[in-house]
C-alpha cells in the first residue's frame, strides 16, 4: 500500500506532497527452485527403494489390506530327491500341500500366499509348488526375492 507523507516544512512547497513504496513482497523464485530440485531427487531415488518384486497371479477384482499373518511356503534344494517343502516352519510332504493349504486359508478373505525358492531349485519344480497351490484355491501368489548383499 502506498504511504502519503506531508510536504517537508522546509519551504519548498513545490513539490506537494511524495509518494512511497514499500518492498514487502515475498520473493517466491527461490522457493519453487528449491522444491523442483527436491521432486527431482525423490523421483530419482523412490525406484532404488524398492526391495523386492511381488508377482501377483492373476489380477486381482478389487483391492484389500492385507488382513492376518502372512502365509509362506519355502522350496529347499533337495525338493527334487525328497519332495518336501516347508509351510512356514513345517515341513510337509508335497502331495499334503494343497490340503494343508486349503485348511489354513480356509477363513480367510484374501488368499495370498508368499513362495520362495533356494536359487538351487529348478524353474519347473517352483512351477510344479506354484501349480498345486493354485489348485488348493490360492488367489495370489508372490515370490520372494533377496537383494544383492542380503544374508
């Protein structure tokens, strides 16, 4: 806003009175720069984040939280001699799984189970585990994976 002051009591009458302005304007330049720069940097760093890659078979209707204890299901490397695999820390025939399965997400709303593999095992015994479990009514099916350096 301006400010009228009086003319100076000098004489000099001249020049009526004068009109002053003020500088409180927020200077807002150096703000948006800086909040670019800083979009910049999370949408570069928000992809390295990541730990792991869920594979969520098939495409689920609607989403849901996930609601109660997660369910895993582990190939160990001599799957291929013993048929065994462990449901959670349980370990069962794999003829047993689909029933074993059945029963425990049997109340439960979202059917997800969390498959992991030892690096060992074949692509098509993890098929063979991933097979039976959707035949026991699993709706989604993620597979574990470790990061680089990971113990």
């Amino acid at each position: 806003m301006a400010k009228v002051q009086p003319a100076a009591p000098n004489g000099r009458g001249g020049r009526g009175r004068r009109v002053s302005t003020s500088l409180a304007e927020i200077n807002v330049v150096p703000l948006v720069d800086v909040m670019l720069v800083l979009l910049i940097i999370f949408m570069v760093t928000a992809p390295m984040i990541q730990r792991g890659v869920d594979v969520n078979i098939p495409v689920a209707r609607r989403a849901t939280q996930i609601e109660g204890e997660r369910v895993f299901v582990t190939v160990p490397a001599t799957y291929r001699e013993s048929r065994i695999v462990f449901l959670g820390d349980e370990q069962i025939r794999v003829d047993a799984l689909q029933e074993r399965i059945r029963q425990r997400l049997e109340s439960v709303s979202d059917k997800q189970v969390y498959l992991r593999g030892d690096s060992d095992v074949r692509y098509q015994d993890l098929m063979d585990v991933f097979d039976r479990l959707k035949a026991a009514g699993v709706e989604k099916v993620g597979l574990i994976a470790k990061m680089p350096g990971e113990k």
